[in-house]
C-alpha cells in the first residue's frame, strides 16, 4: 500500500508539471507564428541556444539567450550563423558563437551547432545592453 501512495505522490505533481509545461509550450508556438519570419528564425535559434546548452552537461543553466545581442548574425535562407551571441546563467553573462538551421517556416531548428566563449564582465554589460 505504501507503494501505491508513494508512486501516487510522485506521479501526480509530475503529471501536472508536464500539463504545465506542453501548455507554455503551445503558447510559445502560437506567439512564434504572430511573429514576421526573420524574426520568427531569431527568436526560434534564441530558445535553441538555451535548452542547448542546459542540457549539453555544461554547468550552465540558461535563463535568456540572444545570438544577436553581441553581433549580428549572418542570415542566409533558413540559417543563422554569428559570434555574437549571449546567455545569462546564475546571473552571469556568457559569450557565444553559433550555427543555427531552421525549418522553412522557422518554427523549429534542424541543426545547432554552439561554442561558448568568455564571461562578459559587468562593467560591460550596460554597454552591450546586457541587465
């Protein structure tokens, strides 16, 4: 019995945790196709450089990623490729280089590819419009 209770306990918040997170994700895909489509592709390469790099094992965990903040990238069809790109993790900004490719409608990443560079120091942050 106590098993039953104990797997019970830990199926239902998980449960309403994936409830929780495939509801934000249908609104990120809704605001996404409001977007014109270059911005659309930014915006799409943006989130892939988070789940990315929080889930490739690097100590880092993402709370925003910009791949245009530092640099613009350059833009070619469904592909995105620059050097300046720019996370935030534990609140601490990060350089980053990356290749990004898109499905035609920009509405999800085939291909991302990412190298991170150097901590960008606070005095600098203002500067590049980092907060």
């Amino acid at each position: 019995m106590k098993s039953i209770v104990w797997t019970l306990a830990l199926c239902i918040p998980l449960t309403l945790l994936a409830g929780a997170l495939h509801a934000a994700d249908r609104r990120a895909q809704a605001a996404l196709k409001k977007m014109d489509p270059e911005s659309r592709l930014t915006q799409v390469c943006d989130l892939e450089a988070m789940n990315r790099i929080a889930r490739d094992g690097t100590p880092h965990r993402p709370d925003r990623a910009m791949v245009d903040q530092l640099g613009e990238p350059k833009r070619n069809g469904h592909s995105l490729r620059g050097t300046g790109g720019a996370f935030r993790s534990k609140g601490e900004w990060y350089r980053f280089s990356f290749s990004c490719d898109a499905a035609s409608d920009h509405m999800s990443v085939l291909s991302f590819e990412y190298k991170i560079g150097n901590k960008v120091e606070r005095k600098e942050w203002a500067t590049l419009g980092l907060f």
